[in-house]
C-alpha cells in the first residue's frame, strides 16, 4: 500500500512539474469585484474555456488586481482596466488583450493572441471548472470597467 501512495505521489508531482515546465502558457484574467464585464466573461466564456483547444493550450488563471501581485509575476505588468487578458509563457507576456469584447468577438481575438505562441507550447489538460451557461447574446464591441 505504501508503495502505492508514494507511486501515484510521484506520478502526481510528475504531472504538475511537466504542467507548469518549459513550454507552458497560461491566460492570466485580471479582475477585480463588482467588475460587470468580468462577471459576462464569466457567464459567457470561463465555463467553456477549459474543453476548448484554446483553453488547452493557455489555462486560465485568474488575478484580483485588488490583492497584492502575485511575486512570480513580477516582470507582467500590473493593468489597472478589468477584465484583461494576457497571454504569458515561462514568465513571459506574450500578448494582452484589454476588455472583454463579448463572446462573439472574443475567440477571434483570443486566437490571435495564441497564434504569439511558439508552436511547441505543451497542451495542458485543465481541469474543468463549473459556471453557469447562457445563450449567445448581441454584445458591445468592448467593455472596460476602469
């Protein structure tokens, strides 16, 4: 039993050193409370990202601008407009994008972002996360709470 545990110990620490390795991007989503264009991003897009090829490829991670900024992300700049998104790899920004521009502008815009990634980027497998779903809906072209 005991070599069991430590077996699937290290298959587990395995998979997160391999996860967050050379090559992993991630979507950081700055937010902060009360933002109403975080909350549609929320609704209209976070429940589906994470079984997208997109949300694959850069896991969401979400940021409250309204907390101290996280030290390893101390070469990404600190946006003060919610919801941003910014693409980043091994520490790196690769792209940003201001606002949310709804869920019939988003992916465009998300895909151009990703196609800054170099091709090797590991896939990640996130795991999913529950929300609401809602229909599409006529949107703005962008939101920015500031």
């Amino acid at each position: 039993m005991r070599s069991l545990l430590i077996g699937a110990a290290a298959w587990l620490t395995g998979g997160l050193i391999a996860a967050t390795g050379a090559g992993a991007a991630e979507l950081l989503v700055l937010e902060k409370p009360g933002c109403p264009w975080c909350a549609r991003f929320e609704a209209e897009i976070a429940p589906a990202w994470p079984k997208t090829p997109e949300g694959k490829r850069a896991p969401l991670r979400r940021v409250d601008i309204t907390q101290p900024w996280p030290a390893e992300l101390a070469n990404i700049a600190i946006e003060h407009f919610t919801p941003t998104f910014v693409l980043v790899e091994d520490g790196k920004e690769i792209a940003r994008l201001r606002g949310y521009p709804g869920n019939q502008f988003f992916w465009s815009l998300i895909d151009e972002l990703l196609a800054k990634l170099p091709k090797e980027t590991a896939m990640v497998e996130p795991v999913s996360q529950p929300g609401p779903q809602t229909p599409d809906q006529p949107t703005q072209a962008y939101g920015i709470d500031e």
